[in-house]
C-alpha cells in the first residue's frame, strides 16, 4: 500500500500531466518542465537542461533543506 510521503516532491518533467505524483505528498510539488519527450529527455540536447535542473534542485535542497 502506498504511503504519503511527508515532505514537498521534486517532478522533473516532460508532459502537461503529474502523473498522481501530487496525491503522494502533504507538501506542495516542486515541478520543473524539460523540452523534450520521455524517449528523448535522456539524448542531447535535452539531457544538459535534465542535468542542470537536476543539479539546481539538488543545491537548492542542500542550501535550503526546509524546501
């Protein structure tokens, strides 16, 4: 069975849809979009603006851990 998570969700994402992912959370989600499709997310160019929101979502969390 599935669990609330207590805390706010980071979606990195590629469509107009959540996919359910905000009915798991108490918190708000953090969505952030990238340009591409679920097939090509992963191929360049869109994998460098995958890593870069990857890695700004990452500092955020370390400089700002109550987000």
């Amino acid at each position: 069975m599935l669990q609330v998570y207590q805390n706010k969700i980071t979606l990195l994402k590629t469509g107009d849809r959540d996919l359910g992912w905000g009915e798991l959370s108490v918190e708000s989600m953090d969505i952030h979009m990238i340009p591409a499709n679920h097939l090509t997310m992963l191929k360049k160019p869109h994998v460098q603006v995958l890593a870069e929101q990857l890695k700004a979502c990452m500092i955020n969390s370390l400089t700002n851990p109550s987000c």
